[in-house]
C-alpha cells in the first residue's frame, strides 16, 4: 500500500499546550435498539473529565422507541432520525457532516468509556499535529480481557484487533502507534477527515458494514497521517450487542465473531475484505500475500461450504429481506 508525503502536517495543526485552549470534540453515537446500552453510554460521556461539545445520537432505525425514550433523559444530546437502517458509513457521514468539534469521538452505542477517555486521547492528539485517529484501550464487557489495543492489517487482508480475547495483563499498556483505530470508541481529526474526505464522505459507503474504519486509516496513511493507542484511555464494549443474531451450531465456531452474524453481514464482512484489496493493494502486494491471500480463501470457502453456503447460494429476493 503506496504511502503519500504531504510534508509537515504537525506544522498545521493548533497547539492547544501553549494557547491553553481546550479542543472543542464533537461525539457521534451510531444507536440501533438496545435501551439500556444506550443509557449507560451516554452517561458515560456525562462523566468525562473532558466533556464533548455536543453529542449526536444517530438513531439508525430502531424498531423499539429506545433512542426517543433515552433522549428525553438526556437532553443535551441532539437526535438525528434516519426511518430505516443505513449502512453503517452513511449513517457516520451523515452525522460527522453535521458536527462542529474539532475533534469527532466516533462510538457504537455498546461502549461504556471511563471517566478520562476522552482527555487521555486528546492529549496525545494534542501533542503530535500528526496523529489524526486516537484510540484506547477497549476492554470486554466484564473488563477481564482485551476487546481492541488498536488495529492491524494481516496479510491475508483480514483486520486484527490487537489482543483481541486475551486476559488483561497489562501486556498492552503501552502507548505507540498503530495501523488503525476500529471505530467503536475512536476519536478523529476533523482536519484530517476533511482532508480524506470524497465528494463529502469521510466514510466510504461502499463499505456497507465491516472494514470501514480499516479503509478510512489505510487512506489516512497514504496522506501522511498517524494513528496512535494510548492505553490510559480505557473503555468497556458489549461487541456484537446489536449486531449478533444468534450462536453457532457448532461450539468451536462460537469463538469466532463471523458466526454469530446473520448470513446478510457475513455476506458484507466477506464483500468488504475484497473491497479494501481492490482499493489499497497493488498487483505487487497481492503478489507478495499470495499464499497468506490463499489460506485464508481455502478457509473461508471450507466455511462457507461446510456450515452457511446460504452465503453464496441464497436467492436475491430473499436475501433482500434480510434489510
């Protein structure tokens, strides 16, 4: 993946130490039912010691009246109502085009931040012009293992999430640049969403769930951006809480996230691997993966084949009613 050098883009940036400013941050809440998620999110943004400007709660879609009933407890957050279930990315795009912060604080609306997520982040943004995604350490639901220390790219094109269902030890307690953010609890510079940005879309909306905030650092990379973990920022996550469907047939399936999808989003999570080779890899990286490309497709073919060919095989009109 080609990398752009646009210069010194740390020489742009406001040096929020010198002028004892406080950055102006704008959080973005994407919700999908789920009332009691919603709350403890939200307070959890009360209890910042750096609180956000504003809030947007995007309700995309909910089907049980959660987002109107929780934004009457919380009247400081503006509520954005989409009538059906956007993409992910669009529905992103339409709040982040919407918001006024310096800073946008991306989140799903099962994360739970602690009280300095917020500060923790803008202080490293703060002081490196060069770092445009900021990112915590995100923990699971009972707060014993990792959820996410940032992200990384396998060879075989498949997003890592660094320490993703091991025990918290401590052993990711250091601060350092990463490859990307996943954008459940990521803060973003506006600048440097205005600067990626394509006809008005920060996110790319062919990534219609999956992979989305893996393309958006990909493309940030190529114009000289950083991304950084910083693991005094901590927060909890339910993952899956909206998006699962069901457990597996089979346990030893239950240990990977694929399987408790319905068959229409591991159709997106398959579609959107492919999307992001055919954005970011040249015929040389695809050359040079080629056995890691490989392995992963027997794999996922074995998968398919063996445990949902509905993937593959499911008829149009029915797969549309999955929407």
């Amino acid at each position: 993946m080609s990398k752009e050098n646009p210069g010194n883009i740390a020489l742009k940036q406001r040096d929020y130490r010198s002028c004892g400013m406080r950055p102006s941050v704008s959080a973005v809440i994407i919700h999908h039912n789920n009332r009691d998620l919603l709350k403890k999110c939200l307070a959890s943004l009360k209890r910042q010691t750096h609180a956000p400007s504003e809030i947007l709660l995007v309700d995309n879609g909910s089907t049980d009246g959660s987002a109107l009933s929780v934004s009457a407890e919380f009247p400081e957050a503006r509520l954005l109502r989409n009538d059906c279930n956007l993409a992910f990315s669009r529905a992103c795009n339409k709040a982040i085009g919407m918001a006024a912060g310096e800073f946008i604080l991306l989140l799903n609306n099962d994360v739970v931040l602690d009280e300095g997520y917020i500060g923790s982040l803008l202080e490293c943004m703060s002081a490196d012009g060069g770092v445009g995604i900021a990112g915590g350490k995100i923990l699971s639901a009972d707060r014993r293992r990792i959820d996410s220390a940032g992200q990384s790219l396998a060879r075989s094109r498949k997003v890592i999430d660094r320490g993703y269902g091991q025990p918290d030890n401590r052993q990711y307690d250091k601060p350092m640049h990463v490859f990307g953010i996943g954008a459940s609890a990521a803060c973003y510079r506006r600048s440097m969403l205005d600067e990626i940005t394509d006809e008005g879309k920060y996110f790319d909306e062919g990534f219609e769930f999956f992979y989305e905030d893996m393309d958006l650092s990909c493309r940030a990379q190529r114009k000289g951006w950083k991304a950084y973990y910083q693991p005094k920022a901590t927060a909890a996550h339910v993952r899956g809480a909206t998006s699962k469907t069901h457990e597996p047939r089979f346990s030893f399936l239950k240990k990977y996230y694929i399987a408790h999808l319905s068959t229409r989003l591991q159709r997106c999570a398959i579609k959107s691997r492919y999307l992001l080779i055919s954005k970011h890899d040249s015929a040389g990286d695809i050359a040079r993966n080629l056995p890691f490309l490989l392995w992963y497709e027997i794999r996922q073919a074995a998968y398919i084949l063996l445990f949902n060919p509905a993937i593959i095989f499911t008829k149009k009109a029915k797969a549309g009613a999955d929407h």
